[in-house]
C-alpha cells in the first residue's frame, strides 16, 4: 500500500469520526483530504460531506432559535392566564378595613371557588372590617351557586368582617329568596356607593 | 302554523385549557340568542356550558364543547354536547346531585379545593330540561338540551 492509500484510510476514518460527532449534535468539525489527493471525485466527495455538515448546523440553530422562541411565548402565555385570573377577581382597599370586590360576567362553580378562597386570604391579610361584593355586573346565577355566596359572606363574618352584598337585580334576589336560605346578618344595599356610605355613617356613630 | 326549518349548523369549541372556557361562553351566549332565547335565559344556557367545559378540564383531560339544536315535540331546543377523554360516570345519577361526585356524597373533610363545589352538574340539571350521559370507549359524552319557548323560537 502506497503513502498516498495510508493517507486516504487516514482520512476515511476521521471523516467516519466527524460523521459520528454530526450524529450526536456537534457540527464543529469538518471532513478533510489531505493536498496530494488529486482525486476529484473523493474531493467532490468529502466537499459534499461538509455541505451536508454545514447546512445541519444551520437547519440546527434555526431550530433552538424556533424552541427559544416558543418557550418565551408559553412563558408569556402563563403570565397571561394568572393576569386573567388576578384580573377577574380583582379586590379592591377602597376606604381604611374596606375592600371591595366587584364582580363582572359568568358566575359559575369554578369562578365562585375561586373567588371565596381569595376573598377570604384578602380579608385576613388586609384586616378587613368590611366587604363589600358588588354583582351589579352579574346577570343570572344558579342557585347553587347562590348558596355558596351565602356561605362565603357568612365565612367573612366569621373572620370578624361585616359583609355587604350591593347590585342584586330583581332575578337574583328571586333565585336566592327561592332558595329560603337564611338571610340575616348578611346586609345588602342598592349599590357600592350607598354601602360604602352606610359603612362610613356607622363608624361615626361608633366614635361618639 | 309552521315555523320555518333551518338546520343550525353544530358549532365545535375544543377545551384544552382554562382559557377555552371563555370560548365556550362566548359561543354558547351567542347560539342561545340566535336561536330565540331572552338575555336571561342565554345567561343560563351559558352557565350550563361553562359548567361542562369546566368538567371537561377538571376531569376528561381534554375534550371539546359542541352547540347545536334538535327539533322535537316540543319544538326546537338548544343542546349543548361536552365530549371528554376521562373515564366515565361511575353513576350518573347520584353525580347530578349536588355536593355528590359519581360515587356518593362529598366529604367536605376530605374534599381538595381543587374538587370544586360538586354542584356543576346541578346547575346543568337545574338550567335544563333534560340531561344524558353517553359513555364511550375512549370517553363520554354529556348532553344538555333545553327547548326554546314556543312563542319566541326562531
């Protein structure tokens, strides 16, 4: 066997070496012949490999460019969702120990669950002495869903707050009458304005 | 005297993710006022599919909500169909009841937040006039249908 044969064996197995390293995502390294090889196919050969070699690590950057990409659009995507979440029950400190929660839209079961448990944490973390749910912006609601407002507004009083319900339309009020549930302790006024008002009121009083 | 037949054509809202809820409200309060229904009772109609959707998150996986209408005796109704890829009822009847899952009641003390209330589907069954469970290899399907009231069906 000449040099020149010992040269391309040479070369044959660190081109199979590359090769072994394209496979497992390294394109750093390119396939060479060494200058006497005057063989223009075995040239047109090992050129073609590192074509190959190359337009791989291209197609590979563009690739985690793309994931990168979509990571950060489902990162924001989840920002998003607790911005919603945080939106749709927003609460509100609307006058020292008052908070205020108005609710807009589709009351069902879910939207109720969540709403209580973050009622509740507010009134405890804010020191409430007054709550005030507005639902002037709900529509209908289902009697079950009903009961639970119920319960809610009894839990806040049990926390040491006064709650106050405002913007019961006709319907609503029929739903929750229906349902005889029991309504004392639970106060309930036209709208937010006049129950922030009646609260005031009562807080002078106390003070004389 | 005759009213006039239009099939409605079936309106398919996938639920995959909280987010589809709103979709399924949308979509429900838009096909309830089309059909004939007053704002209140559309305001019904979508706490049914908001229910459903929502019951296919927390407990089919994935699945989808369709809207469509049947015509019957008592005239055309809006249904509302939720498709899921979870199990089952165990027992449907007792799932309907509020407060109860398909296997008896719900222990308050053991009960996760995350459970819910267990009264979605007794708002289905109270906001409609007919509630069906169809189980499927791969899944179920729950059927809600309510019948427009006569003097205002379109």
């Amino acid at each position: 066997m000449t040099t020149l044969d010992t040269d391309i064996l040479e070369s044959v197995t660190d081109a199979l070496l590359v090769l072994s390293n394209v496979g497992m995502g390294d394109y750093s390294s390119r396939v060479t012949l060494p200058e006497e090889v005057k063989d223009s196919s075995l040239r047109a050969l090992f050129e073609g490999i590192n074509e190959m070699i190359r337009s791989l690590e291209q197609e590979k950057l563009k690739s985690d460019a793309y994931q990168k990409e979509l990571e950060e659009k489902l990162a924001t995507i989840e920002k998003q969702r607790v911005a919603i979440q945080e939106l749709s029950t927003p609460i509100m400190e609307v006058w020292d120990g008052v908070l205020c929660l108005p609710v807009v839209g589709v009351m069902d079961t879910a939207r109720s669950a969540e709403m209580t448990t973050a009622l509740l944490h507010a009134v405890v973390e804010k020191k409430t002495r007054c709550c005030i749910i507005d639902i002037t912006g709900i529509e209908v609601m289902d009697t079950g869903t009903a009961d639970h407002f119920m319960r809610m507004a009894r839990a806040v009083g049990m926390l040491g707050a006064r709650c106050v319900l405002t913007g019961i339309n006709p319907h609503i009020a029929q739903t929750i009458v229906h349902m005889g549930v029991d309504l004392s302790g639970i106060e309930s006024h036209r709208s937010l304005r006049q129950a922030l008002h009646a609260y005031v009121t009562s807080q002078k009083k106390q003070q004389q | 005297m005759a009213q006039s037949i239009r099939p409605k054509p079936l309106i398919r809202i996938d639920v995959r993710e909280s987010v589809d809820v709103y979709a399924v409200q949308r979509g429900a309060r838009a096909h309830a006022l089309a059909m004939g229904f007053s704002l209140r009772e559309a305001g019904e109609l979508v706490l049914v599919a908001s229910e459903l959707a929502t019951n296919i998150l927390k407990y089919g996986k994935r699945g989808w909500i369709a809207l469509c209408t049947e015509r019957g005796a008592r005239g055309v109704s809006f249904v509302v169909e939720a498709r899921d890829f979870g199990p089952p009822f165990h027992d449907f009847d007792t799932a309907l009841k509020d407060r109860h899952d398909d296997r008896g009641p719900i222990n308050p003390d053991t009960r996760k937040i995350s459970q819910g209330l267990g009264v979605g589907l007794g708002t289905v069954v109270r906001l409609t006039d007919r509630v069906e469970h169809v189980p499927l290899a791969d899944g179920k399907i729950v059927r809600a249908v309510r019948a427009v009231p006569r003097a205002t069906a379109r």
